[in-house]
C-alpha cells in the first residue's frame, strides 16, 4: 500500500523525485514504462503478456526464486523476470509472483514495460518486449530510510561499508540460480547491523559487482548516517537495519551447480530516475 505522499524535490547526483512517507515496511512500488510502446486490450502482445504471467507461478520445478521467461515471437515476444528474496520458500514465492501479476496488470494497463516491487521486495516482478535477461538495469529505482540517526557515524559507516563490501563479493560470485547473501556485523558494543544484498543470478559476477556498487553508492547521497536503508534497482537490491530483517536462506540442491552467466553484458546505465521514501 503507497500511503499519500507529499512530493519535495532534492538535487542529488541527478535530479530525484523525493517522496516522504512513513518508514512503511509495506510499501507496494511500480514502474509502468510506455518508453517501449502501448499495447491494447485483445492484441497479441496482451495476449502473450498474460499467458506468460499465468504461467510464472506454475514453474513448481523452480525453487531458487528466480523466474526467467519469455513468451510469443518477433515484436509481440514478452520477456518477463520474476525475483524473491533468499528467504523465501518456494511456495511463498510462486504466490507472491502470482498476485504480482495481477496487480502489476492492473497498475500499468497498457504499458509494455513495467516493475513491480509488492510489499517492497519480497519479491518483484518485471516484463518488457526488449531483452532483458543478462542485463543492468539501473534506471528504475528507489530508495527507503529509516528517520532515525546512528549515534556514532564514523564507527557505524566503517563497519556498513566492510559489510557490504563483503556481502557484495559474495553475492556476486553466486552461480546461476542465486546471487544473495546476508550477514551482520557489530558496528559497537551496542549496535549490530544486519545486511543483506541481492543481484538477478543471470548478471555476471562482474555485473553484478557493478550494480550492487552502485546501489551501495546511493547510500550516502539519499540517506546518510541513517539507521535502516534499502535501495532497489530492477537488477539488484541492498538493505540494512539495526535489527534482524531476513530469515534463513532457503537451500540450494548442492547436487546441481550450474556456472556463473559469463555472457557479455550490456549495461542500461541511463542516469537513473529515482523514487526515494524518507
Ligand atoms: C502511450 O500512451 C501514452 C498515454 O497513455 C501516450 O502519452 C504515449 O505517447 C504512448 N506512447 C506510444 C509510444 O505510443
Ligand atoms: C476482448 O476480447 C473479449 C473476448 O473475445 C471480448 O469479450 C472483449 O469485448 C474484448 N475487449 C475489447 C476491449 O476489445
Ligand atoms: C493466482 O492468482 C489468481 C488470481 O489472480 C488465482 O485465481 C489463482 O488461484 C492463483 N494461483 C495460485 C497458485 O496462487
Ligand atoms: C538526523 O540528522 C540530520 C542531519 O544531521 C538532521 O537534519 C535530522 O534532524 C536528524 N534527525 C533526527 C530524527 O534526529
Ligand atoms: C569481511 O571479510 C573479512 C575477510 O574475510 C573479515 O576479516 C571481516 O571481518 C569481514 N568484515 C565484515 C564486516 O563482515
Ligand atoms: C534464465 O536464468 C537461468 C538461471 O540464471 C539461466 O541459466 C538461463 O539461461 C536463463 N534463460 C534465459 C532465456 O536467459
């Protein structure tokens, strides 16, 4: 649910639309992006849009979280990407895929790209008619901040910054399935932080290094010295707290370990236009 919200512009890098709400944990966000076309009602591209988003959640053979489908051909061939986070069970996964897809529908009616982020980023769900597998996506995204300030910056932005540093090589070098990793750190006697980083497993290591740098980067321009931060791009995800906000990662078949995406990529690296919930 997007609660009303007052709109202040800031001067960032480039320049924001800046939105101020509560610190909600259940912030639905949605792109819907006509910069690809329109489509209308009954016409093939709707047709392959929806048989492609009636069958995500159908893929029980997945349980890795990631959903990588394209359907129809030539112009009217829809690629779509589905993401959960690490912690969440397969089941819990497919269903959160399956009412993204009714609500993303609902939100962006005619417009052949669109992003959807449902209840933040438990997990996200995201179409275009162009090729979007293997690819940076970096114009779409926003951030969100808890109000509170650290009480020690240095000391707190240190350990964040080794954390992330170090959740990102991991994530990075994760295989094909996933490119997740959690972890906290004590930033003091008194204050643990509790991270957690994501990239689409169809970037390569180094592109998913690049995205998560960017992301990370973002931090101190939208929300310095802030207690709790995500930023969330279409192709990957960062979040901290002071307080445990992840479950268990879900396990992968050890049997099965398929390489790293190696392919060469292209970076959609158009200064991005982003969304921040103070
Ligand atoms: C898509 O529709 C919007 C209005 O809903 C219009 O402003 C825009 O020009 C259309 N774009 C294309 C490429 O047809
Ligand atoms: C779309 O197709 C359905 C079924 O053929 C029809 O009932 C409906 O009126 C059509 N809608 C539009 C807007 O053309
Ligand atoms: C998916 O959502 C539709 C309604 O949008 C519902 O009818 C269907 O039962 C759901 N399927 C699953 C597996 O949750
Ligand atoms: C946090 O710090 C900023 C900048 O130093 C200050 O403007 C703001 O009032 C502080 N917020 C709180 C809740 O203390
Ligand atoms: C990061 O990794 C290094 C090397 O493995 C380790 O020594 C350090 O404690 C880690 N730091 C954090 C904040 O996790
Ligand atoms: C979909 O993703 C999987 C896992 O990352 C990858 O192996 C596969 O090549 C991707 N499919 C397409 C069409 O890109």
């Amino acid at each position: 649910m997007v609660i009303p919200m007052a709109a202040v512009s800031c001067m960032l890098a480039f320049l924001l639309s800046c939105l101020i709400s509560r610190a909600s944990a259940q912030v639905t966000h949605s792109y819907c992006d006509n910069k690809e076309g329109n489509y209308t009602i009954n016409s093939t591209y709707y047709n392959n849009l929806n048989t492609l988003l009636s069958k995500l959640s159908s893929h029980t053979e997945i349980n890795y979280g990631f959903y990588n489908f394209s359907y129809g051909q030539n112009n009217d061939k829809v690629n779509a990407i589905g993401l959960c986070r690490g912690d969440v069970e397969p089941d819990e996964c497919r269903r959160c895929l399956n009412d993204s897809a009714a609500t993303i529908t609902q939100l962006c009616p005619n417009q052949k790209e669109a992003y959807l982020w449902l209840k933040t980023n438990e997990c996200q769900l995201s179409y275009s008619p162009r090729s979007i597998f293997g690819v940076v996506e970096s114009f779409h995204w926003f951030s969100m901040k808890n109000s509170h300030n650290v009480t020690e910056p240095d000391k707190f932005n240190k350990a964040l910054s080794n954390l992330m540093k170090n959740l990102t090589v991991v994530a990075a070098s994760g295989d094909s399935r996933r490119k997740y990793a959690t972890d906290s750190v004590d930033a003091s006697t008194l204050q643990t932080i509790y991270g957690l980083v994501q990239c689409t497993p169809d970037l390569s290591e180094t592109d998913c290094n690049r995205c998560l740098d960017g992301a990370i980067y973002e931090i101190s321009s939208c929300c310095a010295n802030k207690k709790g931060v995500r930023v969330v791009r279409p192709s990957c995800n960062i979040r901290f707290e002071t307080y445990s906000f992840y479950g268990q990662t879900t396990k992968l078949d050890p049997d099965v370990i398929p390489p790293s995406p190696s392919s060469p990529s292209s970076f959609n690296n158009i200064p991005a236009k982003g969304t921040c919930y103070c």
